[in-house]
C-alpha cells in the first residue's frame, strides 16, 4: 500500500506535505477571520442563553469581604481619631 515503486520521488512526497500544510493553514486562516468578525460585530458563536446566569455563592461571600474592607476604610478615615504619642 505504501510503497514507492521502483525508485523514490522525494519531490512528490514533499509537494503533497506542503500541499497538506497549506490547506490546514488557509482552513485555519479563514476559521479565525470568520471568528474574528462575528466577535467584532458583536453576535455570539454558539448557542445563546435565554436563562438568567445564577450567581455563584462565593462570589456573594467575596463581594461581601470587599464591602467589609471599603467600610473599615471608611472608618479609618471618617471615625477614627490618631493617636498622639507625644501627649
């Protein structure tokens, strides 16, 4: 099945590899630029959602860590007085 015959012919081997290259290349080539205007154009690529995305309770315990650290700040400066050691 795989055999060269009488005598080799490196040119055709490297033409078909080039050949086979080359239409992986512009196969990929033109993927991306299809990709690359419907992202551009702002549509999605795939199936849409018509659902709602639910929010993960960690990021409701993170938001909350962060609320906690912007009210301490305010604290810090609204609230407490610093301390003068020289008195």
């Amino acid at each position: 099945m795989f055999s060269y015959g009488e005598r080799m012919r490196p040119f055709r081997d490297w033409f078909i590899l080039i050949a086979i290259f080359g239409a992986f290349s512009t196969a990929s080539m033109v993927w991306n630029l299809w990709l690359f205007a419907k992202i551009t154009a702002g549509e999605t690529i795939g199936v849409a959602t018509t659902t709602p995305v639910q929010q993960a309770p960690a990021f409701d315990v993170v938001e909350g860590l962060f609320v906690e650290r912007g009210e301490e700040r305010t604290r810090y400066i609204e609230t407490y007085l610093p301390q003068d050691p020289s008195r």
